[in-house]
C-alpha cells in the first residue's frame, strides 16, 4: 500500500481538489490525462471544414469519416444538392472537403454538407484571386438584364455590362438582354475579380480589366486597319448639337451633323439615338490627329439627286419665292426643290437688296442657270428669262412642249 502511494505522489495525476465532486474527478484526470499525451477526441464543429475519407457509397447517403467518434453522414437534400459530375467522381477511400452542419444528429451522426464545402472554398480561392489581381479563364453560363454570368470555382460571378470588353459590347444588339447576350452563353471569356462580399454572396468579375491595351492603343490599331470609303457597322456612343459619336470596334469616329441625313437636321437626336446600331462610310481619316469622319447619309441614295432629274440648265420653271436674304432669294420649285436667284440675277439694274423687287410668297418664271449636284445647288435667274443667248433652247423646248400634246380623236367611220 505505500508503494502504490508512493507512485501517485509522484504527479502522474493532478492533485485532487476537494472543491470538485469525486463522482467526476475520474473523466476529468482522464481527459486531462489524454490532453497532455495528445491523444484527446477531435471533436467536429458546427461550421468546420474537413478533409474526410469516404466511407462508404450509397444510393441515399455517403458516409465520410472525419476522425470523429463516428462517420459523418451526407443525405437527403445535401446528397442531391451535389452535381451529377461530382457524385459520379465519388469512390470509396477518395479524400474530399466537407462542411460540418451539426456534430451529432439523433443517431449520433455528424451531418455533413459537401456543397457547403465547396462554396466555403471557393469563397477562399475568390477572395485570394482579388489580392493577387489573378486572371481567371471561365466560360459564360448566362445572363440577366445586367450583364453575363460566370461561374468561378464553383461561384455564380456577375459581368456587369460596364465591365464588359468593348469588343463584346459592340457585338451584342437588340433591345432586349435576351436578344444582346444570349448568343454570348458558352463563349469563352477572361475575368479578374473586383469584388467580393461573402455575407451577401456578391462575386463582382471584370472582363476590361483583364485587357491590358489601353483605349488609346485601341484606337491607334483600329485607325491603322481602317481605310476611306469602306463600309462599317458600329455603335452610337453620345450625341452632340455637331453630330454623333460611333464607335466602331473601340474607336469612336464622328457623324458631323451634315452627314447625318440629307435632309436639315438641327441636332443629332432627330436621327439617332445612344446604343443605336448603324452602318455608316469611312470618309476621311486623319492619322496623325487620330480622327475618323464617318457618314450615314451616304448609306442612302441622295432624294435630291431623284428630284432635279427633270431639271436641265436654260431651262425655265415656275418658282415660288420662300425666302429673301441680302445676297438673293430662295425659290421652291416643282418637287420641293429650292433653288437660289443671286441678287444679281434679279434685275438688270443694280439694287441694295432682293426686296426691293421680289416678295415673299410671289410666283415667277425663273430660268435655271447652274446645276451643282455636289453642293446640291440650283442657280436661278429671272433678269435671263427672256434672254436671247436661250432662245434656241426655247424653241426646241415649246416644239417639245406642242408634239407631246395629245392628239384630237379621229371620227369613227359612218355605217
């Protein structure tokens, strides 16, 4: 007996405590037994993951063992949250993550969630990538009103449409997301991450920041590719009271107000709206300053050049006089076409301005003088309307005028 006192003096056990009921003192000098030759349970967490073995497959539940004093379970709605491609790669004794849901269920279970797992991650792995400004190579799976959606490591990411390359964003058309992304789904695409909120499951992706040419040298490589007189289809990015700005494949060129429509146009909205899908012509570009001319009217044949068809010089036409100005008059003629009688086609004599001959509203035969189909000009002249430098034109035109006119019936035979 006091060999055996001897060897519990000897501070194998902790010194008893008469505070601590004696009925425990045995798990507790055993725990703290076990603590101290590192031999203790590791006992699962709520919310731990783990590297498990899998235990054992079945068609409702996976076991996995975590070192615990039973195996966790994966079933029922966490067994069907996996994908079919991953289940598929189960096999017993493969190590896999798990996420611990509850350690102990009514049978004494760990319950286990793969999926969880794989999103706890996956957060991991995004939240790294936006340190490391890593460049990740996924592929579009879809889209909403926003923009496009990528997975990443097992993530749904969200492209918003201002962080989409330029070169995708001219490709899209339509009205609706429908209609300007679905095409995109499955396209291959690179993206950084930018943002990331793991409590409000928010993964922001960047396809522009991962090209690393600048705006500029965009512009400079797409001036180099483009030529005048080739036709391109583009994008509007901004209107002005001048023109329109669209861009074709990065580089912004400019519709000047003139080139818009050959019709008057006061500003640029009357024809075109921003995001507007056109074709337009090359028609100058100037290297060195880096700007492209463009033009939508050309796209169009010139009504104006329909229009004068019947109109030939020193010919005379009825006009009607619209407008007075100090250097002459404007005059509409036969379909609503303007012509311009200079203040020195109005009368012989010298005068200070049109007024003092013509009036607004006033009906005239006025001689056609000068055709300009580039400027889309007509020249008029009302002091050459009786001028004898025409007068075989006259002729030849009243001759015209008598055989075109129709001829009377002939009487139809008597019985």
């Amino acid at each position: 007996m006091e060999q055996n006192n001897a060897l519990i003096g000897q501070g194998d056990l902790p010194e008893s405590n008469p505070q601590v009921d004696s009925s425990n003192s045995g798990a507790i000098n055993m725990e703290t037994l076990l603590q101290e030759e590192g031999l203790a349970l590791d006992f699962p967490q709520a919310g731990e993951i783990r590297t498990g073995v899998i235990a054992s497959i079945g068609s409702n539940q996976v076991l996995v063992s975590v070192g615990a004093k039973s195996e966790g379970v994966i079933s029922g709605r966490e067994l069907e949250q996996i994908s079919t491609e991953d289940r598929e790669a189960f096999e017993v004794g493969k190590e896999i993550s798990v996420y611990v849901l509850s350690p102990e269920d009514s049978n004494g279970n760990v319950v286990l969630s793969f999926t969880r797992a794989q999103e706890q991650l996956g957060w991991e792995i995004v939240e790294k990538m936006l340190d490391t400004d890593e460049v990740f190579d996924g592929m579009v799976d879809g889209f909403n009103k926003g923009g496009l959606i990528v997975p990443v490591h097992g993530l749904r990411g969200f492209v918003p449409s201002s962080q989409i390359s330029m070169s995708r964003r001219m490709a899209a058309s339509g009205d609706t997301p429908e209609q300007r992304w679905s095409k995109m789904v499955r396209e291959p695409i690179s993206v950084r991450v930018i943002e990331v909120d793991r409590s409000r499951r928010r993964l922001i992706l960047s396809e522009r920041a991962t090209n690393t040419e600048t705006r500029q040298s965009l512009k400079e490589r797409v001036i180099d590719e483009l030529q005048e007189g080739e036709i391109r289809t583009g994008r509007v990015t901004s209107l002005a009271d001048f023109g329109a700005f669209v861009n074709i494949n990065g580089a912004d060129g400019l519709v000047h107000l003139s080139e818009l429509s050959w019709e008057r146009v006061q500003h640029s909205s009357e024809v075109l709206e921003v995001g507007q899908e056109v074709t337009v012509k090359i028609i100058s570009i100037d290297r060195e300053k880096k700007r492209i001319g463009l033009s939508l009217r050309a796209m169009t044949e010139d009504p104006w050049t329909k229009r004068i068809e019947k109109f030939e010089v020193g010919q005379l036409v009825e006009g009607v006089i619209t407008r007075l100005t100090k250097f002459g008059a404007f005059a509409r003629l036969e379909g609503d076409v303007e012509g311009l009688i200079h203040i020195s086609e109005i009368s012989e004599t010298r005068i200070e301005h049109p007024k003092e001959r013509l009036k607004d509203g006033e009906k005239l035969t006025l001689r056609i003088i000068r055709i300009d189909s580039d400027q889309r000009r007509i020249g008029l002249s009302l002091r050459k309307v009786d001028s004898g430098a025409y007068k075989d034109q006259d002729l030849a035109s009243f001759e015209l005028d008598l055989s075109s006119e129709e001829s009377p019936p002939e009487p139809e035979p008597q019985a």
